[in-house]
C-alpha cells in the first residue's frame, strides 16, 4: 500500500463522500500554542469515516460479488457506511449484529436498506452466523478494517486534509482496529514525510499500544472504554503498515477523553463521539512538548446515542 | 437603515470575525425537498452571532466612550460578545446579571476580561443597578438589538451567506428582540428583493407575532420557552425594520424547537441552543407549501449547558 492506492481510491470515492470541512478553534490553538487543524468527518455520510473505506470496497466487487451482495458483522459505524454505499451501488447488504444493540443503531442500519439478522453478544456467534449466512448466499464478507480497500478509503480523509492545509510537522489519529491509522499514516508519510504520525488510543484499552512495542499482535482483552469504537484489535495488515509508517502510539484516560470530547462540544459546537475526540485527547497530552508546529487532528466521527440527553429536554418542556 | 449600513459594518468587523462556514444537510434537503443552506453562527466567536454587533459597536464608540468603558445587563449570549468585543479594543466592560445566573455564564464573561455586578432577577433590578453604575462611572450602555450599529452587524450573516451562495428564494430566522432579524431582512431584501423573510418565533413567547398583526409592540409577558434568547419583546427600532421587510412570521411549539435542535445534534453533528434552531423548526413546519426552491437558514448560536450531559458520561467512567 502507497500513496497512489490512496490516490485512487479518491477517484473512485471523490463524487460520492463529503469533502468534510476542516475546522481551526482558538481556543485550541492557545492551549497548545500551536495552529492546529481539525478534519472533521463526523460531518461525512453516516457521520463517520467509515463510509470513505465501504463506498471505496464496494465499489470495486466483481459483478457477481454485487448481484451476490455483501456482509458485515457490526454494531457500529462500519454497519451503516457499509448498508449506504450498498445500497447506493444496488448492492444487497446484511449486518449481523448482537440482539442487544441499541435501537437507534439498528434502525439506522435498516434505514439505510440493510437487512438486520441478529446474534448473541460474543465473537463467535457473530462470525458463525455470518459464515452460515455467507454460505447459503454467497454473501462478500467486508471487513472492517483488515482489508487494503477499507484502508485505501480511510487515508482520502488525510489526503484532503493535507492537500488542503499543506504540509504538517504532526498528525493526531485515533486506533482501534488501526484502518483508518493505516490510512493516515500512508497518506502523510507519503505527502509529507517529514511528519510525525502520532496514534492515539484508551489506555483502559491499550492493545495497539502493546502490539506496538512488543512488534506482535495483542488481542484487545476486556476493553473497558467509552470509545466504542476503539475496542478492536489490530489486523495483520494494518499492524504491518502501522509498524512502518507509525511514529508512536499513545495512551489517554477515559477522563481525558471526556475532557477533549467536552472541548469539541462546549467550544467548538461539534459533536464529537468519544472515539473521535480521542486524537484531540493525545494531542492536549503532548501538547507541553510542542510548540509553533501545524497539527492534523483526525475527528473520526460523530455517532452517539443522544437519548438520554433529549429526555431531560422533553421533561423541561411537558 | 439600508444595505450600504451593512457593508460598512463588514469592512468594520470581516477580519475579526470567523466568517462561519454554510452547511448543508441531505437530510433536511430529503424532507423539505429544497436547496437548504444553514448558516452556522454557533461557529462564531463566542458561539452566537452576538459578536458581529458588539464588536461593530464598541469599535465605533468615540475614543471618550471608550476610555469610561461599557455595560449590558443580560445573562445571555450579548453579555459574552460585548465582554469579548470591550476586551479586544482595550476598553472596560461591566455586565449586569441576576445573582441566580447560570455559573458556567457568569465564569464565561469573567473569562472575557468583563466584570460582572450582580442584582435581582427582575427587569427593575437590572436596569437600576444599571443606572447607578452609569451614573457613577460613565459607562455608555450596549442595548442588546435595539441600536442601529447592532443591527448593522447583525445583518453581515445575511449578507455573508448570500454573497456566498447567491439569490435565495426564502431565508428564515429567528426573532426575539429583533436585531438580527432586522440586520438580516435589510440584507436580504437588499441584496435579493425578491427573497421572503421569514421570521419565526416560538409560541409560548409570541409577542412579536402579535405585534406583527396588531402593529404595535406588544409586552413579552411570561415566556415560556426553551429558547431563551427569544423571550425579550422588540424595540422600537427592530419593529420598524421588521414591518418594513419581513414577509411574515410564524409560529412553533416546544416540540417543534426540541425536534428541530434533535436534527441539528444528530444528523448534522452540530450542537445548536434552542433559540438557534427556532429557525429550522419553522422551515420545517413551512415545508409542505414549498418545493425546489432555495432557503437560507440562520443557526443563531449554540450555546448551552452541557453540564448534566456530562455528568452522565461521567459516570459512565467512574
């Protein structure tokens, strides 16, 4: 994987996804003392990156994988990037997803045209539900992150980034299952080698970073974080690519995601869900270490269950 | 007051304000079958287009009025904007709050550099401890919206929004005291005649409605809305502008606002106050008489206590 993958995929993506803008807040730029720029993809279709990586897979199935359709197992943003570039693409999708998933991600799902099929909460009986699935349909399974596509697609969102600000000293990238820090990683080292990418992950689930110094795959074991997002484990291709191109990974507590998930909202009037505030975290960690430099702030994406808080609002007004 | 009023205030405050980004929403775009286009002064300095106005009038103050400083009674946002604009341009400012205000405000417009005086939370109290403070040190008092160098830069979103995006056939914005729904009407009508203002009021606080129809202001007496910055009752110099240039106003309940907000936070990742998505709540209810056509929507801010949203998470984590 190159620059030119990533390239490509941006071709192939370009007319579909949101060029996210890219925000800037005083307020961070006096805490750090640096000019720090935000890519905001919490404002990209389905409110995630993910889309970027699904729309680039999809796009590129075998017309017999397309008649055959798609298959994810997923609760999460994958689940929906993954129904909407199917069903932009006239391709049938069918997400497993455990029988406890909130209601609001499974209707979002099927409201993007997927099929819902539901499993118990635990990895084996997603991936044998979707294997019998698989099986009996000839359904494509798309991984959500071990896969070069899903990558490919990730990194157009550094890409942008960095053609549109130009050259950066850091770049500040959350990692859970570690697409879209592949993504990143190729597309900065590629466009500006001089960079640091710096990868930013929960320390109460730390296996990235584990991985990361002990050079082998951690398995993630009892994540216990408020970033959902980020309770994967490594893949064998995104470790590789991020042993390479990656300058270090970083740890932040569940406090101080809470804290930089507040700046997002309270300051910067975004909302921010705690996975994607997580490179702000890092960064607001470091931030005594640097000094005048230009940094990339990947937001990763904005999906948060706004129940709880639209209850209190409800009771103010009845 | 004309469109030449408007400019002039843009070349006052263009390099000190943000020039907020305009967004749009297939969503929105889905339900009401229109080109929306949202301007989004929640992005503005101190989250509310508050800031356009204060700033265009403190940096107009003679250099006399300056040296003695400024003041305002409000709790809201205008208290914050002119504590930020005073601060800026060197000059003291003292704002006059209920002792009951909310503590995140009073630290906010400390956090500016203003000094806050407290007093009772009656419009007596307020406008007494005023005086006394006028009196004794010469402070020149910022009126909220009723006062043309409010207006004027007020009016410089309209003016921002459609030389970005062109003719519009409709814009809608909120109305409280009227300043920005008269600073916006002048430039719309301005720059577009053909356009339709719509303003849009929440019901449990109906007075410019009323005063609208009856023409002549009416008290706003016990509002009772979310949106906070629309309790106030128009001025003589809004109300001018208003039954001049303004198509119409219209009315929205608190479902309608809470519904209107829940769109904003969820499906565009904006965090927006009640008293900003007023405006979408009565393009929402509007949207059945129109199609295909081109509106303007103003975000007036979002500012809002996020403390018990947080208190939740906070607990998530402990």
């Amino acid at each position: 994987m190159e620059l030119s993958d990533i390239r490509e995929a941006y071709e192939r993506i370009k007319d579909t996804i949101v060029k996210t803008p890219v925000m800037t807040s005083t307020t961070v730029d006096g805490i750090t003392g640096c000019q720090v720029y935000f890519k905001c993809e919490n404002f990209q279709r389905v409110g995630a990156f993910k889309f970027r990586g699904a729309f680039n897979t999809v796009s590129q199935l075998t017309k017999e994988e397309r008649a055959r359709g798609v298959i994810a197992h997923s609760s999460g943003n994958h689940a929906q990037a993954l129904a909407l570039a199917a069903e932009m693409l006239g391709v049938r999708a069918t997400i497993v997803m455990p029988h406890n998933s909130p209601a609001v991600k499974v209707a979002a799902t099927k409201g993007y045209g997927a099929e819902v099929v539901f499993c118990e909460n635990t990895t084996e009986s997603r991936a044998s539900v979707a294997n019998e699935l698989m099986e009996k349909h000839g359904f494509t399974l798309i991984h959500p992150y071990n896969d070069n596509r899903i990558i490919a697609g990730a990194g157009t969102a550094a890409l942008e980034l960095i053609e549109e600000i130009g050259q950066l000293d850091y770049i500040f990238c959350p990692v859970g299952g570690g697409g879209l820090l592949s993504g990143t990683s190729i597309a900065t080292k590629g466009l500006c080698p001089e960079s640091k990418v710096i990868a930013v992950e929960p320390q109460n689930a730390d296996d990235a970073y584990q991985s990361f110094r002990a050079n082998k795959i951690f398995p993630s074991v009892n994540p216990n974080t408020i970033a959902d997002g980020l309770r994967t484990q490594l893949g064998e291709l995104t470790f590789e690519v991020i042993q390479k191109y990656v300058d270090d990974i970083i740890l932040v507590s569940e406090q101080e995601i809470l804290d930089a998930m507040r700046i997002f909202w309270e300051r910067m009037k975004l909302v921010v869900e705690p996975s994607g505030a997580v490179s702000l975290a890092g960064l607001l960690k470091m931030s005594e270490d640097l000094s005048d430099c230009k940094i990339g702030v990947i937001i990763s994406g904005g999906n948060i269950d706004l129940t709880e808080f639209f209850e209190l609002y409800s009771k103010q007004i009845s």
